[in-house]
C-alpha cells in the first residue's frame, strides 16, 4: 500500500493525531459533572430555599427540568411542484 503525500507529511506534524490514537488518553477528569453539583446543590436546600429559587424561572422550563422536553411530531411530507433554479450564463433558467 502507497502512502500518499498528506499521510508522508503527517509525520512532520507533531500536533496530529496519528493513525490509531486517542486524543483523550487520560479520559474524563475525575470529580464530579456540572449536573452532579446541580442535582447535590438542589437537594441540600430546604423546601423555602427551593420555591424562591423556583421563582424567577418560567413554568414551562420547570416542567421540562421535571418531566423532560414534549415530544415534537414533524411532518416531512412535502406537497406540490419542485422549482429549480438554473443560472447559466448570467440567465436564469425554471426546469
């Protein structure tokens, strides 16, 4: 197998990655996740701490942090003529 021009100059790139290597190899840092302090930092308040905090938020972002997002139906169907727009020569043209 031939290696090409860009794998040969690869070499003489110390910053990229080669064939094969991790680029994290140590992993995720230990300690905990910005969700971790939320969640432990929300349950050490007490009941009032939590309302009044609860306060300044809008009632449908409290039901989503709760229950998650609502499911989103799409419709993909798409109806009626397909145009395209050809420009040739500085003219335009309807296909």
């Amino acid at each position: 197998m031939e290696e090409t021009d860009n794998q040969t100059n690869n070499t003489s790139k110390p910053w990229l990655w080669k064939k094969g290597q991790s680029g994290n190899i140590m992993g995720r840092p230990k300690g905990k996740t910005m969700k971790e302090y939320a969640k432990e930092y929300l349950e050490r308040m007490t009941d009032e701490e939590r309302d009044e905090w609860l306060e300044g938020i809008e009632k449908h972002k409290i039901w989503e942090m709760s229950e998650g997002k609502a499911k989103q139906d799409v419709d993909a169907k798409v109806s009626g003529d397909l145009v395209i727009n050809v420009i040739k020569y500085g003219n335009t043209d309807t296909i």
